[in-house]
C-alpha cells in the first residue's frame, strides 16, 4: 500500500524521539539546535538528536523497537502489532520497550510484556 504524504517522515520523527529518551537516560544527553534549509530559507529548529539512532542499534537485543513502517497499514491506519510478534523479544536483558501502534493489545498484555523486562528504563 502506497503511503500518505510524510508519513513515513512522521515515523522517522516518532522513531527519532524514542531514541532520544533512551539516550537521555544512557547519556544524559539534552535537545541540540539544527540548522535546517527549507523552501522558505534557513531556519533553526531544536531536535532530539540522540548519539544513536536506531541503525545505529539495529541489532541490539536490548532494545524492542515496534516503531516499523510494515506495522501498520498505511491507507486504514490499523494496526498490524500482535502480542506474539513482541514477547519473543521481551527478556530480562531488554532495557527499552518502544511499542508503537499498540491498540491490538490488551492492558494485559503491555503490562504482561513490561513484566518480562525488568531491567527497562524506557
């Protein structure tokens, strides 16, 4: 399915900011000015730039990240996250659980996917 405008931009930004917060706690790491050139000239714009993104810790099993364009469709918004998709990847090792487009799960099983990752800061 073809996306709507921006939105794959959209989910880089929430992406973006999921690794901010994680680099807030690992780092300490603040918000950091960019300097951005759009069609109504240069502009400064504050972003949460974290020292990693998510290429970066791709294959980190420490981390569970949900934040993935294929997750949900694009043209109905609905959403394509299950349970059993994430609680293989839930463990005592994971230290940050980014779940995006979450509404088929239950309150029970977020809380049953946080309960197998004690050690999550974010």
């Amino acid at each position: 399915a073809s996306c709507p405008p921006r939105w794959l931009y959209a989910l880089q930004r929430l992406s973006e900011g999921n690794y901010a917060m994680l680099g807030m706690v690992e780092h300490g790491e603040g918000p950091h000015y960019v300097h951005m050139t759009g069609t109504d000239g240069p502009w400064w714009r504050m972003r949460w730039l974290p020292k990693d993104d998510w290429s970066a810790r791709a294959a980190d099993p420490s981390i569970v990240d949900t934040v993935h364009a294929l997750l949900q469709d694009p043209s109905t918004g609905s959403n394509r996250l299950r349970k059993a998709d994430v609680v293989a990847a839930c463990s005592p090792q994971v230290c940050a659980l980014f779940l995006h487009c979450a509404s088929g799960l239950t309150p029970a099983d977020i809380l049953s996917l946080v309960r197998a990752c004690p050690k999550l800061a974010v």
